[in-house]
C-alpha cells in the first residue's frame, strides 16, 4: 500500500531516506490494527510467517544493520541456533513490547544518521558468502536497504493479514487514519 511521503525540504537526502523508511515501517505496523497478540502470531498461509514474527524481525534486522553501521556490536545477534526465533515472539514478548523495541531502534537509527558527517560514509559489511570479500557500503545504502527490507515485509504482512481476516491494506489506512 502506497501511501505519501511527504517531499523532503529542498536537498534534505537524509530526511527523504528517513521519511520512506518510516513509511514503510508504518505499512508493517498498520497489518497489526486491531488484533490480539494470539491473532497476529497465527500463520495463515503456506509459509511459517505470521504478523507478530514479521514485525519481530524487522526490528531486529534494523538493529542488527544500525550496529554494523555504528561498528558496534549486535546485542540480539543471530546466528544459525537461534534464527528461528527471529521470526516468532519467544517467552514473554508481545506485539506491544516488540512494536516499543523497534520504535527505540528506528529512533536510534534516525539520531545516529542525523549526526554521520556524510551519507557517503562507509563501514564494513559482513564476512558472508552473500556480499563481497572485503565490501564496504555507505549511509545512503543502508537507508536505501531499509527501505528495501521493510518494504519486502510488510508485503507479506499485507498477504498474512488479507488471510487472516480480509483486512487490505487500503482498509487499515482507513483505519489508522479514523
């Protein structure tokens, strides 16, 4: 679901980038109106995704990218043990714990790239067979990749929802916007 993001002021690449980020950290957040925590868990589809696990992840992911970009370490790092849990809330956690924790993260990822000197700053990708030996990525392809990311979850979070309940996307615009 397409919604508008408002024009940056004049040469504002940073707000532009931050603001389609959280556009589409609104379309994920927008699947979870008016469901119970038991209700956005469910896995309607073929796939093993559910609401509640997509919003875990994605909040994860962010952090996880906003601590290679600080060159810090991952507090919630995953790795091949765990990385089922990434995508389904474990032991105590909620939707509204987890919607709190990725609100803390997108402020920090928004306060950390308002004060990088340059959106062309690099830092260090992963050792992973999936990226270049040695690569590096900048600030702009972070957010860009965000975007990216974000916007690939809450598509599915549109399908999971849609079966769940019938609810589009269009609707829960509506719906948050009433």
């Amino acid at each position: 679901m397409v919604t508008h993001v408002p024009a940056e002021a004049h040469g504002d690449e940073r707000g532009a980038l931050l603001g389609f980020v959280e556009a589409q950290r609104g379309a994920l957040r927008r699947s979870l109106i008016g469901l119970t925590d038991e209700q956005a868990a469910t896995r309607p589809s073929a796939s093993e995704l559910s609401l509640s696990g997509l919003v875990k992840h994605v909040a994860e992911c962010e952090l996880n990218w906003l601590r290679m970009a600080q060159q810090q370490p991952n507090e919630k790092q995953r790795d091949q043990s765990n990385w089922h849990e990434s995508f389904q809330l474990m032991g105590d956690e909620s939707v509204e714990g987890m919607l709190a924790f990725w609100d803390e993260v997108a402020a920090q990822t928004e306060e950390f790239i308002s004060k990088v000197p340059s959106l062309d700053d690099t830092f260090p990708l992963p050792d992973a067979p999936w990226f270049p030996k040695e690569g590096r990525v900048s600030m702009r392809w972070l957010l860009l990749h965000l975007v990216e990311e974000i916007a690939r979850h809450a598509g599915h979070a549109d399908i999971v929802r849609e079966s769940l309940d019938g609810k589009t996307a269009f609707e829960l615009v509506a719906l948050a916007n009433s």
